[in-house]
C-alpha cells in the first residue's frame, strides 16, 4: 500500500477516535476531538498531492479518499447537530448528506458510462470550506469548555447564534452550488428512458 493510501485510510481510522473523544467526559477531550480532526483533515490534503505528484493515483485511493472525507465530515456534523453546545440545525447536514447522495448517484451513472467524475472546484472547496468551520466550532467548544475561559455573555452568544451559524450556513450553500455543477455538468446522463 503506498503512502498517499496511507494516508487516506488512517483518516478513517482517525473518525471513530475523533467520535470518542467528543463524546467521553474527560478534561480537554474536545480539545483532543480538534487535534484529531484536525489530523485527519490534514491527511485529505496531503494524500492527493502526494498521490499526483509521485504517481501513485490508484483505484483504492479514489475509491476510499472521497469516502473517507464524505464520512468523517458527517460524522463531525451530526455531532454538532446532537450537542445543546453547538447551535446548528439539522436542516444544513440533511442539505450536505442529500448533495452527497446525488453525487455518489452521479459518480455511479458516470462509471457505467465509462466516465470518471473528477472532484471539481466548487466540490473542493466546499469540503475544505466545511473541514475548516467544523475545526472553528471544535476550537471555540475547546475554549468554552475544556478550559472554562470567562467568555463575556455577550460574545458567547454572537459565536454561539451568528458565528457558527453563518460558517454552517456558508458550508450549506457551497454545498448546493457544488452539487448543482455536478448535476448540470452530468444531467445527460440522467435518463428518464433507461
């Protein structure tokens, strides 16, 4: 197995991990969910570079690489959805698993047609864009929580009711935009014939 598969498949194993410490009752654990998180997001990007820089691109990779990054940002959602400390609704992350779903269902039609849907910008930036507010929102439950700083009642209800709504909410629309150039880029092979 080469390294950028590695990579890619120590971010799965990263997921449950990141799952545990979000859940366990121990001091700093949302602090110990953000650096693993962090890890893993930084996994999806070093593996395709690595793997298209050395030439290592392998049907493994592509296979497991979008899956892994599908799961492990719902899995950090969900959390966020599950968690009284976060304020997100669950509206965003059935947007974001709908999108997923599409595409997967796109990718598959593409295959079956000999095509291979590349990850495209707006795809891109979108997980990047999500990996990034989800690792704002650890960042400010680790301050809040794992160490109890005096946060003025005032700034924790803007981050809690404007901040961390807005980075969802961006997350959410970057979401759509990606899904829908996917969708316009392979709605011919949508047929209501076949």
């Amino acid at each position: 197995m080469n390294l950028p598969n590695k990579l890619t498949l120590l971010r799965v194993v990263l997921i449950p991990f990141f799952l545990l410490f979000m859940y366990l009752d121990i001091p700093y654990h949302f602090l110990i969910a953000l650096l693993i998180f962090s890890a893993a997001s930084i996994t999806d990007a070093l593996d395709g570079k690595i793997a298209r820089a050395r030439n290592l691109v392998t049907n493994f990779g592509k296979f497991l690489d979008p899956l892994a990054d599908k799961v492990l940002v719902i899995a950090a959602l969900t959390v966020c959805v599950e968690f009284s400390e976060v304020n997100m609704s669950a509206i965003p992350l059935i947007i974001i698993i709908a999108r997923e779903f599409m595409v997967s269902g796109l990718r598959l039609l593409a295959a079956n047609s000999g095509i291979v849907v590349a990850a495209g910008i707006w795809g891109k930036l979108k997980t990047a864009f999500t990996m990034v507010a989800i690792v704002v929102i650890l960042l400010w439950l680790s301050v809040c929580y794992d160490f109890d700083y005096s946060i003025a009642d005032s700034v924790k209800s803007a981050v809690d009711n404007v901040a961390v709504p807005v980075l969802i909410w961006i997350s959410t629309v970057l979401t759509i935009i990606s899904g829908g150039v996917y969708l316009k880029g392979y709605w011919h092979l949508i047929d209501s014939d076949k």
